[in-house]
C-alpha cells in the first residue's frame, strides 16, 4: 500500500535520526544508568502523563474530522484578507531561492525533521534527572492541539498553493506520495495557524530553558525549529501570518504551561492514586 510505503519510510528514517542522537545528547552513562536501574519505575512514572496527552490527541482528532463540517456553519473565512495582506510576498521571496538541493532539505524537513522533532524530546526528557521538563512539553503540546483545531474551527483558510500568485506546491511537484501522509492529518482549509511552526517553535523554547542539562539539543533543535517554519512558507503551504500566529501560539503554550505546571501534575497524581485505589477495590 502506498501509505504504508511511506509511514515505513517516515519510521526508518526517524527511528535512524533518534538512534545517532539520542546517545550523544542524553550521555551513554546515563543511558546505562536509565536502563539498569530506573527503566521501568520512570516509564510507570510517565505513564499516565501519556494517557492524558493520548486522550487529548484522540479527542481533539475526532473533533478536527467533524470540524471541517463544522468550521463552514461557524467558521469565518480569512483567506482573501490575508492574502490581501501579504499577496504572496514572502513566500515568492523564498521561492526565489528554489533549487533541487533546498527543496530536498525543506521537503525533509517538513516531513522526517518535523516528526524527529515531536519525538525527541519526549525520550530525552524521559531520561532527565527530574520529569519537570517531561510533565511541561506535555501541557504545552496538549495546549497547541487544543487551542489549534479550536482555531481552524473558528478561521477557514487556504493555503497559498490554492491561490493564483505565482508559487509552486514544491513539496508535492517534488515528492507525490507524501500528500498520501499530509492528507490524513491536515484539511486544505487548516492553515491557521501554522501547527508545525508552533509545535516546532514550543520544543525550540523548551530546549532553551533546559539547555544546562541537554546543550547539544538545543543546537539541534532551534535550527531545525527554524527550518521547520521556513520550509511551510518554501513549500507553499502556509502564508507567513500562519506561522508568525503559530509562534505566537508556541509562546502562549509554553508559558500556560509552566503556569500551570504544579497544578496539572497534582491532577495527574490524584487520578493515578484514584486508579490505583479503584484497581486495589476490584481485585479485593
């Protein structure tokens, strides 16, 4: 099947780029340390953690498949005033330095980088000495997907490939297959905001403030943040006001969640005593 040929690809590749990093980041002895002697009190730890951000993907998920519907009975369409606004400006300006060798990149990126960036710091936060880092990516990642399908609910938009203005769908001139992926996670009328631009944008701030523990990450992770934004706009599919309101969004969800970071880990502990109590009473 040709989407299975491509997750099996996405998969490899990714799976590839956390094996060549993850070591020199986190620190074999550390790695080793993780292993023999916390490996599974840590992912027990996390566990529930993951529950909640599954439960908020799944549910937000659905949401977004009746949103579509949905966003034309409430939504307000804003394409013609952002392309009124920017007219194609900056993303012919990218465009204007299109080569086979940058669109391989930005396509990369756009795909492999993109997922490698969702993943990685997941695993390397697993792997800190303490899961404060852990608990805020999840709040914030929660918090991006929440307040990002509520807001391509609430504004219809096109991309700029949709539009007559003289750029080209280079990622998918360039690689076809990948709209067999793009197609079961995005709507051609969710472009605002730009959800790469903010979840990349989330994991570069977050890398940032724990740069004293993981300081190889951080030169990763900004960079590719960067590029990340970059190749929506070379790639023609989100307009520069998707993204500058994508990294507005990131700013907004990194700061809600270390706000909120106390609180939230309070409620996960008392479902997870609660959970453990009502198992205890089935089993008695």
């Amino acid at each position: 099947m040709p989407l299975l040929d491509v997750l099996l690809r996405v998969t490899t590749v990714t799976a590839t780029l956390l094996a060549l990093s993850l070591p020199p980041t986190v620190g074999l002895g550390r790695l080793r340390s993780i292993y023999r002697y916390g490996i599974r009190k840590r992912i027990a730890d996390v566990l529930p953690y993951f529950v909640f951000l599954g439960i908020v993907l799944g549910v937000m998920g659905t949401f977004r498949n009746i949103g579509a519907d949905l966003s034309w009975i409430v939504g307000v369409e804003i394409s013609s005033y952002i392309l009124d606004f920017e007219g194609g400006t900056v993303i012919r300006w990218l465009q204007s330095f299109e080569s086979p060798l940058a669109t391989s990149y930005f396509s990369g990126v756009y795909i492999y980088g993109y997922v490698y960036l969702l993943i990685f710091p997941f695993l390397a936060y697993l792997l800190a000495d303490d899961l404060q880092p852990f608990r805020t990516l999840t709040v914030a990642y929660a918090f991006n997907y929440v307040v990002g399908i509520l807001l391509y609910v609430t504004f219809i938009a096109y991309g700029p490939r949709n539009y007559p203005i003289g750029v080209e769908q280079l990622l998918y001139d360039t690689w076809p297959q990948s709209q067999l992926l793009t197609s079961e996670v995005n709507v051609n009328t969710n472009v605002f905001p730009s959800l790469h631009s903010s979840v990349a944008t989330t994991i570069a701030i977050l890398a940032v403030r724990t740069r004293d523990r993981y300081p190889l990450w951080t030169l990763i992770a900004v960079p590719l943040a960067v590029s990340v934004c970059l190749s929506t706009m070379y790639l023609a599919i989100h307009w520069a006001t998707d993204v500058v309101a994508g990294i507005a969004l990131a700013v907004v969800a990194v700061t809600f969640a270390e706000r909120y970071h106390d609180r939230f880990t309070a409620f996960i502990e008392r479902a997870r005593a609660r959970t453990r109590d009502a198992y205890r009473d089935l089993r008695s």
